[in-house]
C-alpha cells in the first residue's frame, strides 16, 4: 500500500529554502509527476522559505487525489511588476481531486498597494491563490499574507471545501478580498478568520449552493454578494447560506449590491443565520444603486432580481444610524425580504432602518422597528 501513494518533494527537483532562490521549475518538476502518475500522489513542500513566480499547475492530470502539502512559506516577488499583470500568482486550471493542505502564502503586496494609494499607473495585481474549472478540491489550514489582489479565487468549480482558512492584510489595502467565489456550485467555506481590506468573502456571478459557518471578518468590507448586474446576460446567484458569523470594525455586514443598470442577473434564496455585529457600519444592505464614479449607469434602474432573502438572529451594533437599509430597484423592488429575531442598536439606543422599493415580513423582535 505504501508504495501505492507517490510522494514527491520539491527538494528533489532542484527548490531551495532560502526565500531568495528561484524554486518555480522545481515545483513545476514536481507537480508534472504528480500529475502524470496514476496513483494518489503527494506532492510536498518541507519547512523554509521558497521564492516561486506565477506558476500554472495544470490538469487534467492521470489520478484525482493529488495532496499539495506546504509545510514552508511561500514567498512571492517583491517586485510586484513580476507577477502583477500575469492574473494569478498560484493557479489551479482544470484539476480534479486536489487538495492544499497547510502553507503561508506571502504576497508581498504593500508596495503594490502604495503604488496605487499613489494614484501611480501600476498593475491591477495577482491573486495569491486561484482555482479555475475544477472538480472536488479542498483547501485546507492555509494563511495568506499581503495579497497583491484578491487572496482566494474559485472560479468556474464543483464541490470545493475551504476550511481553517486565515486570511490577514491591512484595513486599507485595496481588492484584496478574501475568498471570491463565482460561476460555481457546491463551494463550502468554513472556520475562516479574515482580516483584509476589501470584502471578506464576495460572492460573485454564478454562485449557487453556497455555504459559509464560522466565519469572523474585519477589518474589511463584509460579506457581499455582488456587484451583481454588471453585464445584461448573467447567470443568478441562489441557494446560498451564511451562518455563525461575526463581523468586528467592518464597513458592513452582511450586503447584496447590484449595478444600477440592465441585467439578467438575480439573488434569491438567501439566508443569513446568527451573525453578532460589532461597531459595524452597515449591518444590513442592500444597494441595488451601485454605480462607481457615476459612469455607465446614471438614471438607469437595476434589471437585478433579488427575492427570498431572510436574515434571522442578527445581533449588535451598529457604528451608524442606519443599521438596516434596503435600497432596491425601482423598476424590480425586492421581495420576500424576511427579518427575524434582529436586534441592531447604535449608541445603546435602537439603530433606524430604511427601505425603498423592498417588500416583506418581520417575524420576533426586530429592531431597528421593520420598514418593511
């Protein structure tokens, strides 16, 4: 049985631990056996540091249960023009069966974020981590540092596990979203912890079968399905579950935004379950206006479908007044927005609430008292 599991380590293929040598051959070397074997394959990472450029690990490979188990820290180019135009800095394209276990992936982002704090032409920057068209991948006990863009990106996947993930960058640093889904189904995400810039987790186009427990955000953005309806053709988001989170310091909680403008898209079958806020600014939202720098969308309404939407056992604080604010399309008003058992307060007093074009039901205690 033993010899049944292949195990190749990336120091036989020429990696070297010191932070500084380049080691992206070797671990390619390593993952192409892998790959090629017919067996379950391991393809592991010793303790230190390796330095690696953007590396494409690419299916469809002979066996589906390969193991990528990093014991060390990867280390991204501290020149971020190395890998900022190149998308992803570790990408995953049609794998099946691949599992990450463990690893701290250091992006090295602060001077790409400078640079654009700068106003600056710089590049957009690469995602730490990324799955692309993929099947049964689980992603587990890894920390991302300092992500030039985006830490984690699923896109276009089926059954994908996330779990013990911590994601850490400062408050301030720009795109740095936590985890991205879009474009797939069967994404679960649990026991994360992320601290970032942008949202902590952004649910993207295309999503559908979502479930995220256990997770604790701030600083960041909150958790955000959306921006939705950006292009006129585009697939809904629905069946998407969000329990047992905490928001601390975060710019909202728990938010759904549409462009103000045409789409096909929609939201529906969404529940929010036992979320605490903690000095968040906007607990609950909805932004069916979303329409950056006013370009593409002025006096435009949003085609974005958003129904069946229940946030049940929402708790704490608000850093604003409005605690809950609905602002749905005038042309496609919300519906069947449930509230149960909410109590947001702001100063020790009840928070206020406000809702345009949003139709629905409160249920319990609800306070900021329901405009609905």
């Amino acid at each position: 049985m033993a010899d049944q599991l292949q195990q190749y380590n990336v120091l036989n293929y020429g990696a070297t631990p010191d932070g500084i040598t380049d080691s992206t051959e070797a671990f390619l070397a390593a993952w192409t056996q892998a790959c090629g074997s017919i067996n379950p394959a391991t393809v592991y990472v010793p303790t230190g540091r390796f330095f690696l450029r953007n590396v494409v690990f690419q299916g469809p490979c002979k066996n589906n249960a390969i193991l990528f188990r990093i014991d060390a820290t990867l280390v991204a180019p501290s020149d971020y023009r190395v890998i900022g135009n190149a998308g992803n800095w570790l990408f995953f394209q049609y794998v099946n069966g691949v599992t990450v276990s463990g690893g701290v992936l250091d992006g090295q982002g602060p001077a790409l974020w400078a640079c654009k704090a700068s106003g600056k032409d710089c590049p957009s920057g690469a995602t730490s981590l990324g799955f692309s068209n993929s099947n049964n991948i689980e992603i587990s006990g890894l920390i991302s540092l300092n992500s030039q863009m985006f830490h984690v990106v699923i896109n276009g996947c089926q059954n994908v596990k996330v779990l013990g993930v911590t994601v850490s960058a400062s408050g301030h640093s720009p795109n740095t979203d936590g985890i991205h889904v879009q474009l797939s189904s069967g994404v679960t995400i649990l026991n994360s912890r992320i601290r970032t810039g942008d949202d902590c987790i952004s649910i993207g186009a295309g999503t559908t079968n979502l479930w995220i427990e256990n997770a604790a955000c701030g600083p960041g953005h909150g958790i955000s399905i959306g921006s939705l309806g950006k292009d006129l053709q585009e697939p809904g988001v629905q069946n998407v579950t969000v329990k047992s989170v905490t928001f601390t310091g975060t710019q909202n909680g728990l938010r759904i935004k549409s462009w103000g403008r045409p789409s096909s898209g929609f939201a529906r079958k969404i529940l929010f379950q036992h979320a605490i806020m903690i000095n968040v600014q906007n607990p609950i939202v909805i932004d069916q206006n979303y329409c950056p720098d006013n370009k593409n969308c002025p006096g435009q309404e949003s085609g974005v479908k958003i129904n069946d939407v229940t946030y049940q056992d929402i708790h704490g604080t608000s850093a604003t007044e409005m605690a809950v604010n609905f602002d749905c399309s005038n042309k496609n008003p919300c519906t069947g927005i449930k509230l149960e058992d909410v109590k947001l307060t702001y100063k020790n007093q009840p928070a206020d609430a406000s809702c345009t074009n949003a139709d629905g039901t409160a249920s319990g205690f609800v306070q900021p008292s329901s405009c609905l």
